[in-house]
C-alpha cells in the first residue's frame, strides 16, 4: 500500500519539522538569538545533526520556518476570533483585542527574531492579510454607520494597527485593554 | 591670545565634523547603507583619509553620529512647535501633527539606519524625552478636562507615539492630518 507508506512518511516528516522549531524557539529563549548552534538544536530536538541537516541548512532557515509558523498561527487565530464573534458590532473589538494581547505577549524574542530574519516576503504577506482582515470589518461597520465613513478604511486599519502596537510596551493587561478603547475611540465617527 | 585661537580650532573642528555628517548622510542617500567606504566620505567632504579618520573610525560611528544629530535636530524642532503653539489648547496638536509629518518625511533611508545602529543608548533617551514632552502636554489637558484623565498620561502618550507611527505607511499629507485627528479623538473624554 504505497499510498498509506507515503502519507506515513509525510506525517513523520512534518512531525520532526515542528519538532525542531519547537526545539530552536526554546533554545532562543534560553540562550538569544545568536547563543544557539545547529548541534544544540539537534540534541534538543533529539535527532542527530546529519537528520537536521537534510531538513534546514542553518540556524538562519529555521528561525525564518520558525516565524513563518508563528505568524501563520497568529493570523489563524485572529480568523477565528473574528469568526466566534457573535455580531458585527463586537467583532472588530474582539479581534482588535485579541491582536493587542498577542502583540503584548508576544515580547522582545519575538521582535529581535523578526528584525534579524530582516522581514521576509511572509512577513509583508501577513501583514497584508491582517491589514485587509480589519480593514474590511471596519468597512463592513462605517457602511452601518458606526464608524466614520469620512476616512478611506484602508487607512483606519494602518491607524489600528500602529496604535495596538504600542501594547509591547505596555505593563499590564489591563493597560492593553484601554489601549483597545482608545484605538476605537478614534475610529468613531466625530461628534 | 590663546583662547580666540583655541575658539578658531573648535570651530573648525565642529565645522569638518559637520561636513562629514552631512557627506555621509549624501553618499547613503544615494548608494544605500552599506555601499559607503570612508574614502568616499572623505573625497565627498573635501577632506583626507587621514584627516577623516581623526574624526571617526568607521563608517558606523558615522552613522551613528549622523543619527543622533538628526534625533537631537528632530527634538529641537518638535520643541520649539511646543513653545510657538499660542495656547495649551492647539499645542498637543500642533506637536503631534509636526511629529506625524516628520515621520512620514523620514524615508526608509532613515529607518534603514536606525535598524543597522540597533538602537544605541542615544535613541533611547531621545525616545524618553519624547515621551515625556507628549505626556506633560497630554497631563495638562487632561486637568483641563479637555482629554480623558481615566487614563494615566503615560500610557495615552505611548499610544499616540505609536499610532503616529503609521504615518510612514500612509500615502499622502493628507493621510497624515486625518491620522492626527483620528489619534487624537482617541485622546478625548469618551462621551
């Protein structure tokens, strides 16, 4: 049964795969970014360093892999934020709120991490994305009338997500919380 | 009369320190960060290899010097909007529309740098001074009433440093207004 052979295979290969990311985000939070050396990651990992080496051929690769899954996971879970919303007037709050958290979470590993892969093309494709994400659900609520229809939705959603980023510097949750109501404060339509 | 003759030395030497800053933020601009050798520099600045490295020992302490230059010019500026504005009404306004501009006037040249020096300490603490001049402005108002005092200054001034930040991303001036005004409705007292 070739087929089932394969899938069996395929199955085993990404299980490594996620095995060695998981591996090499742990080693980066313990040691930095430049602390950690393919041998670390294959031990960690527990695979020898001739198997990792047919599946990345740096440190490099792998944090890029790494990033890539993160932001990926990111977004999925936005989506689905999005769509557990249970009406279009708590959505963009719900999502809005869930990103600001993440933002804060996801602390300074991360952003070193992302400023040393230099933004790869995934990086500008999900941030494409997300932008568009919020950009049509403001849409969606300044065609009802709730939000101020005098500015291009495209540029209320760059507005939202610069001002969110400030919840990385922000101490508390509660703090990321009013950052939310401030950011939909200035998105509603002008007394 | 040594002192005079000392005073001519300093001049001269602040004057070649500037011909250098100013040679190298041109060769940049037009060759890209890391197309820029110190005999360029010095070709361009009118003055010897041997002269410039008097000065400087490579390109990054440059660079460096350059940056905190237009860090300490951009905070001069910002300043002076401050004490020009005629009253505490116009003047938050008046600083983070300047702000906003100044930003989006930046380039990716500029941003470029910044992200090649790591943020040294002078960054820092222009970004702390920053903040703090946004935030005594923003505590003024919120006394008067005038902004939401529900919130810490601190915190609002974090928020409008960040949500300005989309001004690099925004396609024209008048982006850049409405972005000032949209942050700024998220400073206001919510209805």
């Amino acid at each position: 049964m070739p087929k089932l052979w394969n899938e069996t295979i395929e199955t085993h290969r990404r299980e490594v795969r996620e095995a060695i990311l998981d591996a090499t985000a742990a080693l980066v939070s313990e040691h930095g970014l430049r602390g950690v050396t393919m041998s670390q990651i294959a031990e960690t990992a527990g695979i020898g360093r001739a198997t990792l080496y047919k599946y990345f051929p740096d440190v490099e690769a792998i944090l890029g892999a790494w990033h890539e899954r993160q932001i990926s996971h990111h977004l999925q879970h936005l989506t689905h934020v999005r769509d557990e919303a249970p009406d279009p007037g708590t959505r963009l709050e719900a999502v809005l709120t869930a990103y600001a958290l993440m933002t804060a979470a996801r602390g300074s590993h991360d952003a070193d991490i992302a400023a040393y892969l230099h933004h790869g093309p995934h990086v500008a494709h999900a941030h494409e994305h997300l932008h568009g994400l919020i950009r049509d659900m403001i849409a969606e609520r300044a065609a009802d009338g709730d939000l101020r229809a005098d500015t291009d939705p495209g540029e209320l959603a760059t507005y939202c997500l610069h001002a969110l980023s400030a919840a990385s510097a922000l101490p508390s949750e509660a703090a990321v919380r009013r950052l939310v109501q401030l950011t939909l404060a200035g998105l509603r339509n002008p007394r």
